[in-house]
C-alpha cells in the first residue's frame, strides 16, 4: 500500500506540473479564460494532494484500515475531482457535450474530504494531535 501511495503521489505530482506548464502556456491559445481558470484549479487540488499523498505515504504504516482508506479516498477524491475539471474545461474546444461529467466533480470533492476527515480521526485516535 505504502508504495503504491507513494508513486500515485508522484504521478499525480508530475502530471500536475507537466497540466499547469501547459495551461499557463499552449493552453491559453485554445482556452476561455473561464476554462483555464477552471483547469487551473483541477492542477492546483491535484498537486496539492500529490503533497499530502507524498506526505502519508512517508509517514503512515498502513497498518489500520483508517490509514489505507484516507489515502484511497484522496486518491479517488483527486482523481474524478481534476481529472473531471480537465474534460470539462477541454469540452468546447473538442466540440464534445461533457455535461454528465459536472456532477463527478463535487464526488471527488466528497472523497477528498472524506480522505481528510479519515487523517484527522486516525490523528486523534493515535493521539497525534
């Protein structure tokens, strides 16, 4: 569990930085600003959690299900969260009605949060806080 955590957050990291490149430059051309807004928002919840996933895997045993469930749901979480607001944010440009995609974006959001709430009960738990 803890490596496949570790290279998700990596994944997750690299692909952020290589989104954001192209959406503070190619994607400009192409975009609303409206859109790159958007897209920039699905780059900065994913690199963020990239951290956080890098940060858990470093730290957390994996030992309890609290701890493998935060990390899945986070993983979960970022995935539909960004990868939805990339699809949604190309959708005009492609020509391509993606409207069944908005209601995936607020589950991600739930999982991500859901990821959080699991972190914050494992820190009290273990007394960490």
């Amino acid at each position: 569990m803890k490596q496949f955590v570790l290279v998700t957050a990596g994944i997750y990291g690299m692909l952020s930085v290589i989104l954001g490149a192209f959406g503070a430059h190619a994607f400009k051309k192409i975009l609303s600003p409206e859109k790159l807004i958007s897209f920039d928002t699905g780059v900065r919840y994913q690199m963020y959690h990239a951290i956080v996933l890098l940060i858990i895997g470093l730290a957390l045993s994996f030992a309890s299900s609290i701890e493998k469930w935060s990390a899945i749901c986070i993983i979960i979480g970022v995935f539909l969260f960004s990868f939805s607001i990339y699809f949604l944010a190309f959708s005009e440009y492609w020509n391509i009605n993606l409207r069944f995609l908005g209601p995936v974006t607020p589950i991600g959001g739930m999982f991500m949060i859901a990821g959080w709430l699991m972190l914050i009960l494992y820190f009290i738990k273990n007394k960490i806080l």
